[in-house]
C-alpha cells in the first residue's frame, strides 16, 4: 500500500492543475475505487487537497514541511547555497547543486538566475547521468568498468533526450575527464546549454557536481572562458569548506 501511494505522489508532482481519482487509476494502473481510497487516505494525511469544484487532487501543503526538513538536515546544501548564490550573481545565470543517486544524479538545489530562469532541471529531479553537465561531470568521475556497466546495464541512456550512442557518451567522458569540466549543448529549451565541473571531497569517489545554466552565448569564445573559471572556482570554494 505504501508503494501504491508513493506513486500517487509520484504521479501528481508534475502536474500543477492536479489529476482526478479516474485520471490516478489509469497512471499508476489500478482501479477507480483503489485509487480513490489511496487519495482520500493521503487527503486525511494533509499530503494532498482537494479542489471541490473540480474533483482534482493536487500535492498538500503539509509536504513543504518535509521538503523544508530534509534540506536544513543536507550539511552540503548549507555549505553550497551561500557560493551558488554568489555564482549566480557573478554569471547571472542559474545555478545548481547535483548529488549522484545511482546511474543518475538528483538536483538538491537550483537557483533561478536573472538573465534567463533555467527550469529543465527542477529541484529533487532525477536525471540520468548522461543528461546535462553536472551528471555528465559526475559519470567522468566514474571507472571505465563503470562507464561500460551505465552502458550495459541500465536503459536510461537509450531513452533520454535523443538516441546517442554508447561511443558518443564514452567521448563525452574523455574529453570532460580532459579538461575537467562538462558542457551540455543539447538542453531541452533551445538557445540553452551548460557546464558543469565536480565538487572534490577526496578521498572517495565524487558524490556532488555543481553547474550553470543560461543563453547559449556564455559558452563559446571568451565567454566559455570566464564562465569555467568561475564554475571552477566555485566548486574549489565549495570543496575547501567541505574539508574545514
């Protein structure tokens, strides 16, 4: 029942105008009176409210409490918002914090910027690690046996945002690996892109990367240049403070 709920959840999160109970049951593939009993439980609970003109169930307000909880108890978000914050100002564009969670990585943080808010890559979102500049950071911290086992064991890679290939993403990790930072050109809103560069907490492999996301034009010529260094800089900011 647990699991069934959680799905309920997971079906309402990207959906700001809220399902109906009918609309529930055909997402999480059960039936009408299940799926109502599921949402009036999480209604009780204060995880959901419902709209009773429309009959839609949208996410309650009770789970910013929660959401709140798990952010003041990350010690690397305390550390990482006040040099993300000084990032976005200096770049102007918008910033984020990355936590690799298996073959992917999970957004902790986005900061809007004030050229251009960055949304396709929303905070506790999960991409996979071939997607975007802070996992494509995080995968070129990987072992090639672990490269080769993203490759064979998981079909993420086949799916997500084009049909590339097991070589394209294999030069995509040497060349991060050789300049030390990522760029993605390929975002979801055209004219955007990003770079992105992991946040050192040796010994161990990289848990964390952080990354800028904005207009096209930062990221070619004497713009990519200064972008990188404040990119870079900003993650040795973040490294040092993890270590003191």
């Amino acid at each position: 029942m647990i699991d069934k709920a959680v799905s309920v959840l997971d079906a309402l999160l990207p959906i700001a105008g809220g399902l109906t109970p009918t609309e529930v049951a055909t997402i999480i593939e059960t039936n009408r009176s299940t799926a109502f009993r599921l949402l009036t439980s999480l209604e009780h609970a204060g995880l959901l409210n419902r709209d009773a003109e429309s009959g839609r169930y949208r996410l309650g307000v009770k789970l910013l409490r929660y959401g709140g909880a798990v952010r003041a108890g990350m010690s690397i978000i305390k550390i990482a918002e006040p040099v993300l914050l000084d990032l976005r100002d200096e770049t102007r564009q918008t910033t984020l914090l990355a936590m690799r969670e298996g073959w992917g990585a999970r957004c902790l943080l986005r900061l809007p910027g004030p050229e251009v808010d960055v949304r396709s890559w929303a905070s506790g979102e999960w991409l996979p690690l071939h997607v975007g500049a802070a996992t494509q950071a995080l995968m070129s911290a990987m072992s090639d046996d672990e490269v080769d086992r993203y490759l064979t064991e998981n079909e993420n890679w086949r799916t997500a945002r084009g049909e590339r290939g097991p070589d394209d993403i294999r030069a995509t990790v040497s060349e991060t690996r050789e300049r030390d930072w990522a760029l993605d050109e390929a975002d979801a809103t055209p004219g955007i892109a990003s770079l992105g560069t992991i946040i050192d907490t040796s010994p161990g492999t990289p848990e964390y990367a952080i990354s800028v996301a904005g207009l096209a034009y930062h990221y070619s010529g004497m713009d990519l240049d200064r972008t990188v260094a404040k990119v870079r800089a900003a993650a040795a900011d973040i490294s040092q403070r993890l270590r003191d």
